[in-house]
C-alpha cells in the first residue's frame, strides 16, 4: 500500500465568516473535522476527501450544522474571536496538560522498585513535557488577563 499523502491543512478557523451558495451568509463556531473515506481499490486504503467545517448560518430559520469546506468561500478573517473560541483554545491546552500529567503519573506509579530500573530519565522527559505545557498554559493566561483574547 503507497503511503498516503499528507492531509491538507484546513484554511477556516473559528469566528471566520463564509458565504455558501445555498445557505448564505454564516459563521464558522468551531473546529473542522478532517474527513476521510476508502476507495474502491482492493487494499481499501483510506484518503483525504476534506473537511466538514461547522457554521452557524445568519438566518435564524435554518440551523447551524456541518459542510464542505469545498462548499465555502472565505468573506473574513475578524481579528477578535470571541468568548467561544478562547474557551475552546483553553480546553484544549487543558487537555494536553491532563494527558501530559496522565503519562508521569503512570511511569511515576510504576517506577518503585521497577523490574527494568526506576527509568529516571524517562519521568524526567516526561516531566519536562509537562512543565512545556504548563508554561503555555500560564503564558494564556496571562495574556488573557491583559485582555488581548478579545
């Protein structure tokens, strides 16, 4: 099986505003979904057929939902973001951090008297990762109590 290609970066990101042929006007509120899909070849490899991007249309009548981002032309890129989107951002440093802290907990918890050693150098890495993170959390914060997350 070839190695399959790398995916294309997605080009919408939250708080952009779209226009679809259809739909009108919209907002995009969230994170693309990569899609992929298998092809007809006995080997079922699997390809990139894009991104499902998720937008909140400016007609009240009709309800925020996924499309095509092949469907969508960019209108603009507003500097502020939003309440939503910092929160988003937020979230996911949070959940990096949780899962950093999750893999030193784990070689912590087995590193006592360990049958391969104590494996210092790895809780060390390990630990370093986490304090990467950390410092990106902080440096978030911080910036958002100057108020420049608007």
């Amino acid at each position: 099986m070839a190695d399959p290609q790398p995916r294309k970066p997605y080009q919408f990101q939250w708080g952009d505003r779209v226009s679809h042929s259809n739909f009108g006007l919209g907002t995009v509120n969230g994170v693309p979904v990569a899609v992929d899909g298998t092809d007809a070849s006995p080997r079922f490899s699997v390809e990139d057929r894009g991104w499902r991007v998720p937008v909140e249309w400016d007609d009240p009548g009709r309800t925020p939902g996924l499309v095509s981002s092949d469907s969508i032309k960019m209108i603009e890129r507003p500097d502020a973001k939003g309440g939503a989107y910092w929160n988003n951002e937020f979230q996911t440093l949070l959940a990096q951090l949780a899962s950093a802290r999750s893999r030193t907990d784990a070689y912590l918890g087995e590193a006592f008297r360990h049958s391969r050693g104590s494996q210092v150098a790895a809780i060390r890495e390990l630990a370093e990762a986490e304090q990467q993170i950390l410092a990106k959390v902080l440096q978030f914060l911080n910036v958002d109590e100057t108020g420049r997350h608007a």
